[in-house]
C-alpha cells in the first residue's frame, strides 16, 4: 500500500503504475535543480544548508548515503532517515517507533508528502527517497538520486575530506555510458520483475536482468570496478542493487534465476565495495529486509520476512586487489 499527491493532497493507491502490457513503469523525478558554483546560482555548495531525507531500504536513497559516507560530507548535509515501512500513507517520519529511524528537524514532519506539499504546495506526483532540502529557499532541490549522487561527488566534494574523487572528469563519459546501461535491466530490472502485471512482462524483465548481470560478471573478470581500476559512482549505483538480490530480490521479486553469491566476479566486486571503508555503515539489513517484504501486500499478502539468507560472506575476502 502505498499512494501519491494531487494538487498537494494525498490520495492512496495500493498499485504501482503500470503498461498496456503489464510492465511496471517508474515516474520519472521532478525536482531536478542542480547546485552550482557560481557568484548567481540559486543553490550555492554550503556546508549546513542541505538536508538530505533517505531510507536506509530504499536502494536509490543508499547511493546518496554512500557518497555523503565516503565523501566526508556527514557534516555539510544532515540526514532524516524514514522509517523501513511504507503503508497507506507513504513514507512516514517516526523515529520514535524505530531507533535507525531519525526526526524532522526542519518541517517536524512525521509523513515525508508533507515535505514535497511543503516544497510545492500543489505537487502531484510520487513522494520518493533521496529528497534533497534546501534550508535557505525553503524548497526541495532535487529528488533525482542519480543526479544528487553526481552533485555529491563534484560540486559539493570540497565539502568533505576531499581524499575521494567518485566522477574524475577522465571517466565520467564512461561512469554515465555505464549507469545508462544498467538502470534499465538491473537497477530497475528487479523492480520490473516484482511489480509486472502479466507473465510476459516478468518473463520480459527476468530476460533482461540476468543478461545484464551476465555481462558485468564478464566485464568484472577483467577489471576492478566498473569503469576500470578506480572507484566512482557507477559503483555505488550497482553496488545498492546486488547487495539487496540474495536477501530481498531474489525471493521477493521472483528474481530467481541465480544468486549474486553464484557469480565469481559479481559476488568479488560486492564484498570489496561493502567493505571499503564508509560503505558497510550505511547497509541496515533490518531496514532493507522489512521494508519490502511488509510494504508491498500486492506482492507478499501475507507480509512475512524471510529469515534467510545467510550473509557472512559479505565479510569474506573479497579477492579483488
């Protein structure tokens, strides 16, 4: 159950959105300014003036968590974290059911559409993690994590240790040639397998995932990373869906075809990432696990988490140096 706001009010809707032919189809973002360095720009790189709200679940969400992580930006851009369960009223604020759970500091809020109705106040449209706020226009900035994640790792980076570069100029062609890639088969892909509405639409889906991974298991035969012996954001962005496949995607989106712990390579390039230092801090399993399996009545009636499965080799040797 879930739902979305029209002209500022919100309205329940226990469906996702769907094609003529049954596949899922995910809204596009709407707040989509960008932070900018310059003497005019409206959004200006300063240290207290974002607040960033994110679910730990949401695989979207984790990617800005991890660059904000492992760039040292703890500091400059503050955090409300949702709690794990979206029901009938989207995602709510309430840390006092949840310890992982954090306040609003800014709104009060304790439902995040009251933040978009806040931004805009006529909005309509899905209410989604990462929304990055802006304390000084009052407004949301952005809610696109891919395009948050790059504002992170660029415009913002000086904000924090510096010691990272995640979008070296040199590769960032290849970074976006590889994102493009994979969002659609993968990062969506397993989302697109979850929410189809008829069997070819899975069996479509189901297809294009595992080709996908196929092709990365062999590209990560030869090289590190993704992009080659550097970590960057195309990583990041990979990295938020395979740690979620063995334990969420594999049984709860009927993603079953193989686990990423079958994969040599994949399942190499998913410890070194999980433990480099920052990363590991931001995956709550807890969080990831009951979130999609008590929030979606469509795909799992019954709401029971699966207790399984066993994760320690996540802290393995990863093999990948």
């Amino acid at each position: 159950m879930s739902g979305f706001l029209t002209n500022g009010e919100w309205v329940t809707q226990d469906q996702w959105e769907k094609g003529k032919g049954g596949e899922f189809r995910r809204q596009k973002s709407q707040f989509r300014d960008w932070i900018e360095d310059a003497p005019d720009a409206r959004f200006r790189p300063e240290p207290g003036r974002y607040h960033l709200y994110v679910s730990y679940a949401c695989p979207w969400a984790h990617r800005t968590l991890i660059a904000r992580s492992l760039l040292g930006l703890q500091d400059a851009v503050s955090v409300t974290v949702v709690h794990q369960h979206m029901g009938d009223q989207g995602w709510e604020i309430r840390p006092e059911d949840d310890a992982d759970a954090t306040a609003d500091p800014i709104h009060h809020a304790t439902k995040l559409h009251r933040v978009y109705a806040a931004a805009k106040p006529d909005f309509t449209g899905r209410v989604t993690v990462p929304a990055l706020w802006d304390r000084e226009t009052g407004t949301i900035v952005n809610n696109e994590s891919r395009e948050i994640l790059r504002m992170f790792a660029t415009v913002m980076r000086d904000l924090g240790h510096g010691e990272l570069d995640l979008s070296p100029a040199p590769l960032r062609e290849a970074i976006d040639a590889a994102m493009d890639r994979f969002y659609q088969p993968l990062n969506n892909g397993v989302y697109r397998c979850g929410f189809a509405g008829t069997q070819d639409a899975y069996a479509q889906a189901f297809g294009e995932l595992f080709a996908e991974l196929d092709h990365w298991e062999k590209v990560l035969g030869e090289q590190r990373y993704v992009c080659g012996d550097q970590l960057t954001e195309a990583d990041i962005a990979m990295f938020t869906t395979l740690v979620r496949f063995d334990p969420v995607y594999y049984v709860h989106f009927k993603c079953n075809g193989r686990l990423i712990q079958q994969y040599p390579n994949l399942s190499g390039f998913l410890r070194d990432v999980y433990q480099h230092p920052g990363v590991k801090e931001t995956v709550n399993m807890r969080h990831i696990k009951e979130h999609y399996y008590q929030s979606h009545p469509s795909v799992n009636p019954r709401r029971f988490v699966a207790l399984g499965p066993d994760l320690s080799w996540y802290d393995e040797p990863h093999g990948r140096g």
